[in-house]
C-alpha cells in the first residue's frame, strides 16, 4: 500500500518527501513541526476515548452486575493484557503503519462506541446474568474488554512508527513525547467520564459520543496528513470505512431513546411509569396504577414491591421499637415505608431520616402511589429528612442520641454498602445511641449467604454491641430479584435477615403496647430467630473499611 518513491518538491527539505517505508521519512503536506504536534494531538484524543471505553465498562459491568471491585478487576486485567497482545501483533503492520492505524481506530470507534448498547441489550433481553462465568453476557463483557484492549494495545506502536517517519529522534525522546501526550488524554477521558458524558449523556450516548470522535479523529490524522503513504484504493477504503462506522453510530444515536425505552419494558415490564437518572442511581417505579402492585428498582436491583414490603419493614421497624423510641434515627429509607412504620408507635416524638438519593425521596413525597404506600410519612411534622452520605452525616453527629436507630440500607454484597456494614460505621451508630437504646441493621438473606450475614452480625459485636440475629421469610417469588432474573431461574434470595443490636442484651420481640403488625406475629418472629441461630458460622472476622469481608 506504499506508492513507489517521489521526488521531493522543489524547495522542500528532503525528509519532508521522502518515501514513506520503514525507518524512511513521511511524505507529508505540512511541515515537520506541525506534523508532529498533530500526531500528538491525535495521541491525546485517541487516549481519552480509549480511557472513556475502560470506564464505560467497568460501570455498565458494575451497574449491570453489582460488586463493582470484581467488575473493575476483571474487565481492567483483561484489557490490559490485551494491549500487550495487541502491541505485539502490531509490530507486523509498521511496513503499513498509516493505514494500520486508521483501520485500528475505526475498529476500534465500532467496538468501544456500540458495547455499551450491545451489552445492555443483551441483558435486558436475555436476563441472565447469575450463574457461572461462562454464561453468555459475561463472556460478552470479556469478549469486548478483550477486543478494546487489542485494538488500544496496537496504537502504539503505529503511532511510535509514524511519529519516527516525521523526525527521526532518539527513542527515549520519542517515547516520553508519545507517553505525555497520551497520559494527559487519559486524565482528560477519566475526568470527562464522570463529570460530563455520564450526567448529560449517559451510558450509551455518551459512549456513541465517544466513538464518533474516535471515528473522526483517526480517520483525520490518517487520511489528512498521512495521505501520501496511501494508495488511491487504501484512501477509499479507509474513507469508505470510516463513514460506515459514523453512519452505525450516528443511526444509533438517533434510536437511543427508543432502544432504551424497549430495554427498560423487557426487564422491567410494560407498565413503566417512572423512569429516571439521579445522581446516584437509576430509578424506576412500575405498576401503582389500574390495580397493579406498585415496585420500585433502584440500578436495576428490585428494591421495594408492594407484593411483600410488609413482610420486610414491619421485620425491620416493630422489633427494634420495643422499649423507649421517642427518638428515632432511620439510615437510609428514602422510600418512606421504614418511616410509615415507625410513626405507627405511640410516643414517637421525632424521626430524623439520612436518605442515599434526594430523586428517591422526592418520589416518596411526590409519587400518588409511592406516598399513598407510605402513608405520607414524610409530611409528618415529627420526620426531618436529609440527604447524602450515610457516613458522613453518622459521623458528623454530635451530641445527639437515640432511641432507636433503623439501618435500612442496600444488601452488604454491594460493593457501594461495603462501608456502611463496616465496624468503623457501627461504631459510629453506636455512638449515638441512648443508654438502653436499639440498633437494627438490614443484613442481607440469611438462608442465601449466610456467611455475609454472619459477617454482618460478627462485625456489630467488634463494635462493641450485643447482638441478637432473626429473619423473616415469605419474599414473593413470582418476581425478578435482585439479578432481574425471570421468574422459575432466579438465583434471588427468599427471605430476610436482621439483626438487632444494643449495648445490653437486645431481645426481637414485639411491644406489648404497640400496634398490631399486618403481618409479623409472635410466633413467625420467634421461628426467624431460631432459623437464624441454626445457620450461625462462628469464628468470622469483622468487616472494616481496609479489609471489607463482603
């Protein structure tokens, strides 16, 4: 694909014209200076859209499958081996180098621009994502990690190729310039992630965005300052090439909307009526209309259903409020319904609720469905509400106690959890409460992993509290659990575990006075306490923020 040597035009230095094979000067239309700073320009973009790839998929992995450090691990690892392959494999293109390098960013622009589309796609219409790693949409994640991390690998050694063609310099010199350039793009990318395409564009835009100027880029740098090095047909080829790609991406631009609105229906059904994207999460309210039982998914993960959230607060709220309660701390809870059940006992005087996402608890003020569930909770005079980290605002307070402090918060085995399930975090709770005072902490499916929960348990007694361990059955099984697997595969847990903690001896049971619960009794109490107790695993470590157990 190297046309045969031309003479140099008149005028111009010959390294300016010469032929472009190995180890021989570029032709280029510009001078040398301007050539390199453009290739180096080309570095930076190239590297920030490589980053933005990366990152895509560690958090659609992440979104789509929970455990964010596993998610990261895995889709980094084989990325980063990948580009040492690809590195390698791209040492047998330098005769090619310009041409290379152009087909390597269109594959590339495809590759990195479509996965988070494809990935998503697949899940939402296959649902499978439990299981062992050689299911079908996990392999695909690898499967795209791999080939992005092949096609990032093989850019460099292109561009160390072109960039010698323009001026010969030492390698040290050559490879500092290239590394520069392309370290400063991946802080742009990592930072352009998170604070610009995330936000204003989300996943899949954002990642179409990222492929198009991928796509435009290479194919500039290549077809514009490389031309000379390229027969007439490798001009049309890669110029063909790269408007398919821009034409792939740019139709899927266009049907975003529609395909998301398509993915949203086959996972979460047709009766969607809320559907957002808050800072922290993903929301989506379904059903609460017509008859149907109102749910609410947050990241894609069941959180609340109408079918069975008796079950789980009334477990949660009416154990822990036997005894004093005038003041109550809620942990999470940005639904309202812990709440709804606290303020069902008499001689509450003040709830104070620290919620994850202020869009949650909007809905909870806003939604008919939601706040007719919750009973209206939060317009109780007695409920102050605040946002933001749990952590923070436990730590921040200050010679304040209370009466009861209800942790209601996501399953331990999500990686954002971890600390909140921690035994710097319970020593925080504990804290501030009130001598003779309950802590109640949400402790994931004690039947489904008990060792996560007996972690949890073994963690609040490193922090210096008496523990007291329960459960409660009866989750509704004709629904996706937290995998959104259908109905009849679901590897989703059935039941609840709890754990009640005190600086003295805290007993689960039912207050003589309180309300009458609509589903928890004395007996199903009692008989959660002993299938808790039969699954105990003695001797496990606490959890801490340095060495997380979950």
């Amino acid at each position: 694909m190297i046309e045969p040597h031309a003479p140099a035009p008149p005028g111009c230095p010959p390294s300016w014209s010469a032929p472009g094979g190995p180890g021989g000067p570029a032709r280029l239309p510009v001078r040398p200076g301007i050539g390199r700073f453009l290739v180096l320009a080309g570095v930076f973009v190239c590297a920030a859209c490589g980053l933005v790839y990366e990152l895509e998929l560690v958090a659609l992995a992440s979104y789509l499958m929970g455990d964010s450090v596993t998610q990261a691990s895995v889709v980094l690892s084989v990325m980063v081996f990948a580009m040492g392959i690809g590195s390698l494999a791209a040492k047998r293109l330098r005769r090619l180098a310009a041409a290379a390098f152009g087909a390597v960013e269109a594959a590339l622009a495809l590759v990195g621009g479509c996965s988070a589309m494809a990935l998503y796609a697949v899940f939402a219409w296959t649902g499978d994502w439990g299981g062992v790693w050689a299911s079908g949409p996990r392999c695909l994640l690898v499967a795209f990690s791999l080939a992005t991390g092949l096609l990032i690998g093989a850019e460099v050694p292109l561009l160390m190729e072109l960039i010698q063609r323009i001026r010969r310099q030492d390698a040290g010199g050559a490879v500092a310039d290239l590394f520069a350039a392309d370290y400063v793009g991946a802080l742009v990318g990592g930072l352009a992630f998170p604070f610009l395409l995330l936000p204003f564009l989300g996943q899949l835009t954002g990642a179409l965005l990222t492929g198009a100027v991928n796509a435009v880029v290479g194919g500039a740098l290549v077809l514009g300052l490389f031309r000379r090095d390229l027969t007439r047909r490798a001009r049309w080829l890669l110029l063909l090439g790269n408007a398919l790609v821009l034409a792939v991406l740019a139709s899927a631009a266009v049907l975003v909307d529609d395909f998301e609105q398509a993915a949203r229906q086959a996972v979460y059904g047709g009766d969607i009526r809320v559907a957002l994207q808050s800072e922290v999460q993903e929301v989506v309210l379904t059903g609460g209309t017509d008859g149907k039982p109102l749910d609410l998914f947050l990241d894609g993960r069941l959180r609340v259903s109408e079918r069975d959230e008796r079950r789980y607060h009334e477990a949660l709220v009416h154990p822990a409020m036997s005894g004093p309660h005038a003041r109550v701390l809620i942990l999470g809870g940005g639904d309202g319904l812990a709440t709804r059940e606290v303020l069902r006992h008499p001689g509450v005087e003040r709830v104070d609720v620290v919620a994850l996402d202020a869009e949650v608890v909007r809905l909870a003020r806003t939604d008919p469905a939601l706040s007719a569930l919750n009973r209206h909770a939060f317009g109780d005079p007695r409920v102050r509400v605040t946002t933001g980290d749990v952590f923070g605002r436990l730590r921040g307070a200050k010679g304040v106690t209370y009466d009861v402090v209800v942790s209601d918060l996501p399953d331990p085995g999500i990686t954002a959890s971890t600390k909140l399930y921690s035994q710097e975090f319970y020593g925080l709770a504990r804290r501030v409460l009130a001598p003779g005072g309950r802590l109640v902490v949400h402790a994931g499916p004690v039947a489904a992993a008990p060792r996560v929960y007996w972690t949890v348990e073994a963690t609040l007694r490193a922090a210096g509290l008496d523990t007291a361990p329960y459960g409660t059955g009866g989750r509704h099984t004709g629904f996706a659990g937290p995998d959104r697997t259908p109905a009849g595969r679901s590897l989703a847990p059935r039941d609840w575990g709890f754990v009640l903690a005190g600086r003295v001896d805290p007993r689960p049971r039912l207050a003589p006075d309180g309300p009458r619960p609509s589903v928890l009794t004395k007996a199903s109490l009692a008989a959660g306490e002993r299938a808790a107790r039969a699954t105990r695993i003695r001797g496990l470590p606490a959890s801490t923020l340095v060495h997380p157990r979950y």
